[in-house]
C-alpha cells in the first residue's frame, strides 16, 4: 500500500474550545473562523446557548460569539456535555466562579475520568462544589459561593486540562490570584495553547517557569473582533505517518512551523526514525526513508501526548522496539489509553509490554488481520487506521471520529489506499462467487457478489413492470431500489429474497440488463459504495476493469465451459432444482459470447489480472491460490 497526496486538516479542537469559551467570557463580538465541526464542539457550542450566550452560525466552520464579559445570562442550568473534556473541565472552572447553580454531567465515561485536583483547586478559592455521584468524578453540582483567596494550587501530574480550566477562568475574580503546580506538570504544550490564546483575549499571565502561574487583579477578556482557528496538530500526526510509512510525499495543509501547537513536534520525532520530513509556516509533509524501513525509537511523549498514539502504530513499521515513555495521561482520556493500545496492538502480532506511564512495541515478522476495537475514542480509531498498510484490519465503531474530525476515514482515503480490493473477475459458472466469497471471509474482507446486483434488478424490473430492454427506465429502477446484503442474506427493498436469484431466469435477465450503459452507470456507485474497511472482495465481469481498476490483486478466474456446466448442474441438484447438463452447457457457451461481444465492459481479462483456471482445481485450492497472490503482494 502507499500514499501520497494532501489533505487540508480541520481546526484543531484544542484550540476551538479555548476560542468558543473566551469569546463568550469577553466583552464584544468575536467572530471565529476554521471552527472544527465535531462532537466536543458542538457540546461546548450547546452549552454556551444554554448559558445565555449569544451563537450565531455564518455558515460553514464560522460563528459570531456575542460575549457576556464573564457574567452569564442564564444563571440556573444543567449542561449534558458528551464526553468533551476540552469543554467539561473549562466549563467547570468558568462557572465555579461566576455565581451561579448549574449541573454539569455527561456519558459514562466522562463520569470516570477524574476531574477531584481541578475541583479541589476551585474549592481553595471558595467555590461551591459538590459531586452526585463518585467523589472525585463528574456529574457536579455548582452553587453560588462567597468567593475569596489568592493563592490555590493543583496537581499537574494527572490532566493539563485541569490547570487550563483555572487559568481560563480566573479573570473572571477581580484580584490578583496565584496557581502553583504540584509535582511535574504534564502535557505543557497545552499550557502553552491557552497562555497563547488568553493573550489574544487580551490576558496575559505571569509565570514562573511551569512551578507557578499568575493573573492580575484587573484582568479581563477583550475580543478581539476576528479570530482563526488553525488546523489541528494532533490530526496531522496520522497523515505524516501515513506518509513516513506509506512512501508518500503526503502534505497537511493548515498547520505548520509557525503553529503555537506543540504536537507540530511530532514531524521531529518522526523524523527520528527516518522520515523525510519538509516543514513551512503553514504546511508539514512527509515521505519515507530513504532506506524503505522506519527505525525504532525511545522518547519521552511529554511534549507530544496525543500525537504519541499515533507513534505507537507507526512502531509496527519499525526495525525494533519502540519505547514510549511519560505517557501516564493516556490513563485518563477517552479510554485507558495504554490498556487499550496494548491490546489492540496485540492482536495484529506486536509483543507489547504495558507500564504504569509506558509502552514497548516490538512488530511481528508479518502483521495478522485483526478487528480493532476503539473503546468510542476518536484516536484509536484514527491511530489504527494506519496498520492498514501491513494488513486487513477491520475498524469497529469508525464513527467515533466524530468527536474531532468527522470526516477522518474520507480524507485518509484521498491519500492511502487503505482499503485494499480483490477484484475476481470470470465468466458465468466459473465458481467466481464460492471463492470470492471464502476469501473474503478467510481475510475479514466485505463481499460484493455484483452478479446478485443484476440479478436484483432484473428481479425488481419483473415487480415493477419495467421491460427488460427498457434501458432509461432499467437505470431510474437502478437508482431507486434498495440493495442490502447483511450476514448472508440479500435483501431487495426491505424483503429477503434468495434462491429465486440463483435460478437460469434471473441469471438470463442479469446478463441482458448489464449488457445496457446507463444501467451499469447507475449501479456503479452502488458497487463501489462497498468499498469499505478493512477491505473488499468483488466478483463479476468487469470489477478490475472498470468498478475497481486500482484494486490490489486482480484475478480472472476461469474453467473450461464442460467444466462450469457440470457445477452448475450439481449446484441445481443440490437445492433440487431441476436441470439438463446438455441445456446448461449451451447456455453457458451462449451467454460467453454475448458477455464478450457486448459493447459495454465486455467480459475479458483486464490489464494486469493474472489468470486463473480452475478446471482440475476444487474450491479450497482455488481459495487458497487466490490468499497465496494476495499475501504475495502485501
């Protein structure tokens, strides 16, 4: 597999958030622009309406913000906030502080990850907390409170989130107010995130190193009229990667050398093992070694804990061990993050050994096909996405990437071929179907059988009336009718048809109406909608030829027309079905030569299929002759 391409990234989320909840803690009008469209942002989004903020959307990625400078309208609310931690923990601080009764809750999993450092920081300057659940944890109650201190502190050891909350909300109390960190504060290019974007809001923070943080009494959030937000630094690590390890070059378009995110540090680190990487204000990309073979890495992911992930997956690649190390936040995000890597990591054949704040990752000699779990966190799923260039892996749940990037598995599409195709094209009764069928299911791959495609619309043309050479109305049919094929059954219109599909009748009128352009135009999309991960087997006259010309192994699978004749005989005979072989055997013959005198996708071995005959074979050699070419090739 390989990649190449670029991919324009969606605002980073990190950042959105911030922006989201400072322009409505300022006074005036902000206008943001390049907003990531996404689950945590539309929860934060939702949230500020429900306080009383003025939201307003302009269109695609942009909203005007009206700030309440700090005083929310609505002083009375419950908020359901998903399991957005960039819009919880913020939340959290903000309304602690402004006076007001509000119920913060969200999924199951948001009331696991602790939020009680956080809590009892704001509780040192006089907030009113209270937990309805497991202390400790969300859901949380805030009532007003006597506010009152100058000094607080909070452990910087277990999220940056909670130190980010503190520092975004503290104008809002008019005096001078001190935050020391206890113990090493983790992830600190997030810090940096929000000292930068305080300071667009017009607040700058004093700091003492990473020990101490202070704002100043007088302190308030200014809009500052237009803000952009830029494309997200974590996102861009798995296009890199896909570059670094899919040949590339792969560029990301909308972060780059001058963001004021830290994870744009990941070009660095992956340029450590080996990586071509070419950096400007705007724009990262990256291409593979110059050797081919990406080298295993020790690092410290204190600067880079999200992007790390994806360095994680990468390790598959690489020619070693890779340890990662200073990791301990992964514990506490979406998933256990390091339990849930371990596993998974497992399962396509790597050797890993999980420390409380570390992982080792030692590649197999050949990656197994595996269905990734992704435990609804965006990452692993976007992480694994990647282990698709060593093997066939099946995604569960994808659509978990909604939380920052929507979008993710079309746009790694538009630079990898990652869903690989095996496309075994023969003529009729050539047993193409049986072995598409066992190769799919011995690779964990999507089956198409695009013959059944035909022969369901000949089935619908029959119940709706529509004439067979009726080519116009055979295409409006071909739109309209709904196809489905879910564990072994096919399904035309919401009904289950089955052996009538398999009958000479419906296979007779499936040849006339492929035969017909605008019906083949029609039911293209159909069939290449199939095309979905971890991979896709198809059958059929012209699925290397025209359906999927870039299909990663093309088989024209073939018998001689007494051989072919034969098994559809015993076939019929098995389901007791009448049949004459004489008969069988001149319908074959005579459906060849219409398949390959039509004008349209006519039946014939496309360029760079290699050829199968199955005649002296059985379908369990032939199933494996077609696995053997496949695994030769990947």
């Amino acid at each position: 597999m390989s990649a190449r391409g670029t991919v324009r990234l969606p605002g980073s989320k990190s950042i959105s958030n911030r922006v989201l909840l400072l322009a409505a803690l300022s006074e005036g009008v902000t206008v943001v622009r390049d907003l990531l469209k996404s689950d945590d942002t539309d929860r934060m989004l939702e949230a500020l309406a429900t306080l009383g903020v003025g939201v307003e959307s302009l269109g695609v990625n942009a909203y005007r913000i009206t700030g309440c400078a700090g005083d929310f309208p609505n002083k009375d609310a419950k908020l359901f906030l998903g399991n957005a931690g960039t819009a919880f923990r913020p939340l959290t601080a903000a309304l602690a502080l402004s006076g007001g009764s509000y119920e913060l809750s969200g999924v199951a999993r948001m009331h696991e990850r602790p939020i009680g450092d956080l809590v009892e920081a704001l509780r040192q300057l006089g907030a009113d907390i209270k937990y309805l659940g497991n202390d400790g944890f969300p859901p949380l109650q805030i009532s007003p409170a006597k506010l009152a201190g100058d000094t607080t502190q909070v452990h910087g050891d277990v999220s940056s989130q909670f130190l980010t909350g503190l520092l975004m909300a503290l104008p809002l109390l008019d005096r001078t107010v001190k935050v020391e960190v206890m113990g090493e504060l983790i992830s600190k290019p997030y810090i940096e995130i929000t000292l930068a974007m305080m300071a667009r809001f017009g607040v700058t923070v004093q700091r003492d190193g990473w020990r101490s943080f202070t704002v100043a009494a007088g302190s308030r959030y200014v809009s500052p009229q237009e803000i952009f937000v830029e494309g997200d630094a974590s996102s861009a690590s798995y296009f890199l990667a896909a570059g670094a390890i899919g040949g590339g070059p792969v560029r990301v378009e909308g972060v780059g050398r001058d963001s004021v995110q830290g994870d744009v540090r990941f070009a660095e680190e992956l340029e450590k093992m080996g990586a071509r990487i070419t950096m400007g204000p705007n724009w990262m990309e990256a291409s593979g070694p110059a050797d081919g073979k990406l080298k295993a890495i020790e690092l410290d992911c204190n600067h880079i804990p999200d992007a790390a992930m994806t360095l994680a997956v990468a390790a598959l690649f690489a020619d070693g061990t890779t340890t990662l190390r200073n990791i301990a936040s992964w514990r506490v995000k979406e998933t256990d993050r390091i339990a849930a890597m371990a596993t998974e990591l497992r399962k396509v054949g790597a050797a890993v050994e999980e420390g409380a704040d570390s992982i080792r990752i030692t590649p197999p000699v050949q990656l197994n096909h595996a269905a990734i779990d992704t435990y609804d966190d965006h990452r692993m799923a976007m992480c694994f996405s990647l282990a698709s260039f060593g093997t066939a892996v099946r995604i569960n749940d994808p659509k978990c990437v909604a939380k920052t990037f929507p979008d993710y598995f079309t746009e790694f599409a538009k630079v990898a071929q990652v869903v690989p195709v095996i496309a075994i094209d023969g003529p009729s009764a050539s047993g193409k179907g049986t072995v598409a069928q066992r190769v799919a299911d011995a690779l964990g791959m999507h089956y198409l059988d695009s013959g059944a495609l035909y022969r369901l619309l000949g089935l619908a043309a029959q119940r709706h009336g529509v004439a067979l050479d009726d080519e116009s109305g055979l295409a409006a049919l071909a739109g309209k009718v709904d196809i489905r094929f879910e564990q072994g059954e096919t399904w035309l219109d919401g009904v289950m048809v089955g052996d009538e599909l398999r009958t000479e009748e419906a296979g007779s009128a499936a040849s006339k109406v492929a035969s017909l352009p605008q019906v083949r135009a029609a039911l293209l999309d159909k069939q290449r909608a199939f095309r979905q991960a971890p991979g896709l087997v198809a059958d059929g006259r012209d699925m290397a030829s025209v359906v999927f010309p870039d299909a990663a192994l093309k088989i024209f699978l073939t018998a001689s027309a007494e051989a072919r004749a034969e098994r559809r005989y015993k076939q019929l005979k098995e389901k007791g079905m009448g049949a004459n072989i004489a008969a069988l055997l001149q319908d074959i013959q005579a459906r060849d030569e219409r398949d390959m005198q039509r004008s349209v996708a006519p039946l014939q071995q496309a360029q760079g299929a290699s050829l199968l005959d199955t005649t002296p074979l059985n379908i369990e050699q032939a199933v494996a002759e077609v696995l053997m070419r496949y695994r030769a090739i990947c």
